[in-house]
C-alpha cells in the first residue's frame, strides 16, 4: 500500500525537501502553496471518507466473511508485515502495492504510484516462516528503486535557482532496500509485528555542459558535479486490532537510527465485502518544506483490491 508520504520520505533521506513557488500570468496567482492548507482539506475529505464506510459497513458486518487482507495484512504504513500475498488472496491490485504470491511462499509487487511519478520500483517478499501455534510468520523483503524522471526534475529546479534556462544535467537517484520482519497474532483479533529496515541510497547529478551563474553583473561559468551516498536504519514495531471483521485499528511506532528520532503511524483500514481495502490515517514525523514551514504528520490514503 501506498502511504501519502512515502514519497516524500523517500526524498527526505537525501536532504531538506524545499518547496518550489510556481508562478502564473493570471492575475491573483503566484503565491507559494498553502501546504497546511492542502493538508487539512485532505485529513478533512479522510474523515469524510471514513464516516461513510462506517454507517455503510455496520448494517452488512454480518454478511459477509472476514477478509484475507483483515486477516493475513502484508503491509501496514511504513511496515511490511511477516505474512505476504497468499490464503485464498494471492492477487492485489490498486494505487499502492499492487502484485501477486506464488504458492503462499514468494510475493512479488510493485508502487505503482510511485511508478507514475517515474519512481520505477519492485519488492521480492519470502516466507521465510510461516505462522503456527508457537511460531510467528517470518519474512524477509528486497526492494529496488529508481528515480527514472530525476533530469527532468533536476533541470527544472537548477533553472529556477540559477535562472539558467539552458542548463544540461545528467542525475539519477537508486534506493536499495532490505526488510526483516516477524509477525505474530498475541489473540485472537490482536497482531503484533517486530521488523528492522535498511535502506542504502545513491544519488549524483553531472553538468553535460559549463553552467552560467550571474552575480551583480559577474558573470561566472562552472561545471558541476554532484554525487552523495546513505545508509537508512530504522526498527518498528505496530500493532494491528480488529474491532469488526471489516475495521482495523493500526498503530506504528520505531525509531530511525540514520536521523535520531521517533517515527510511526496511526489509521483505520476498512474492508468493503470480500475484496476492497480503504485505509486512512496519518504518518509521522512530518516534512519540513521550507524555513519556518513545517508540518507534524502527513496524511495517509490507500486503497486497493485483493482477491
């Protein structure tokens, strides 16, 4: 599943994400983003979201059976889980995770929001164990990804610092990633989920050509050369409770050994009949965007179909 700030998460292990200001001809615009603005107009449509599951879920609790993805989650926010695509439900489809399991043993997905902002990517999940009375379920997930769109993104912001419009750049961007995780269900409506998560990336951007800098009428010309390597660690634990058959309750809590602070999530996820997940909440720590702007959390939205 796609949390609403993996993205920017993603960029934060590189460096201070700073907000860029579009400007437009039309008369009224061309002020900087409202970004608190953006933020509770989403919490406020989430909310709205979730009131109608709920009177929508209540009156057919009954009706149907629990869910594979109540049952048998494969990822919470920031948290893949020990259970991967399987028992019954081998098949996810939506904006978010989206694969498929191979005999309850291999699971193999992809972001496929993140692939629409050119962020390509895969993950290779394997059971290591699966969960019985005494044992908990045992995973281990490989990811890979790469920012595919990053010269368009690089040039567009050299341009805009440097008001250089013929600014050539070669950059790239490739995140590594490696997840441990143990999950085991402590009652009967209770999981508890214990995983360690590493993360290696490598960034560089390259001038193909001099670039031109004008300083009060100096005119100086450089090349540019740009490389940066990290190493991402962070433990979390969660824990997931199902009030109802088609309600789960999920908190997130870990620590981030790269940056020194706390880090986790908190929402509900909502199952719709057998097939259809809608999740909701908020992630934390926020992004600080620019100086003197900076937010607490960020929201969290995914939906998807398993079956």
């Amino acid at each position: 599943m796609f949390s609403g700030g993996i993205f920017f998460a993603q960029v934060r292990l590189y460096g201070r994400f700073r907000m860029v200001s579009f400007q437009s001809d039309t008369p009224g615009t061309g002020q900087n983003m409202d970004i608190h603005k953006g933020l509770r107009r989403i919490c406020e449509i989430g909310a709205a979201i979730a009131v109608t599951a709920v009177i929508v879920l209540y009156p057919g609790e009954a009706l149907c059976e629990k869910p594979p993805h109540m049952e048998y989650p494969t990822k919470l926010f920031s948290l893949d889980t020990g259970y991967i695509l399987g028992s019954g439900a081998n098949v996810q489809i939506g904006l978010g995770e989206t694969g498929f399991g191979v005999r309850d043993r291999v699971q193999l997905t992809t972001n496929t929001l993140l692939d629409i902002i050119t962020m390509v990517n895969f993950q290779v999940k394997g059971a290591i164990l699966q969960e019985s009375n005494r044992m908990p379920a045992l995973a281990v997930l490989i990811g890979y990804y790469n920012l595919a769109g990053s010269d368009m993104a690089v040039d567009y912001v050299v341009e805009q610092a440097l008001d250089d419009n013929n600014a050539d750049l070669t950059s790239g961007l490739e995140v590594f990633a490696a997840n441990v995780t143990l999950t085991k269900k402590i009652l009967p409506k209770v999981r508890l989920h214990l995983g360690y998560q590493y993360k290696y990336v490598e960034g560089y951007s390259d001038s193909n050509g001099p670039i031109t800098l004008d300083s009060e009428g100096d005119l100086v010309i450089v090349d540019a050369e740009l490389k940066g390597r990290l190493h991402h660690r962070s433990f979390l634990g969660a824990v997931d409770f199902d009030p109802l058959d088609h309600v789960k309750l999920i908190v997130e809590l870990g620590f981030d050994f790269t940056y020194k602070e706390f880090r986790g999530g908190a929402g509900v996820r909502f199952g719709v009949l057998r097939s259809f997940a809608l999740q909701l909440g908020v992630i934390w720590p926020g992004l600080e965007i620019d100086e003197g702007i900076k937010t607490d959390v960020m929201p969290h939205l995914s939906l998807f179909w398993r079956f």
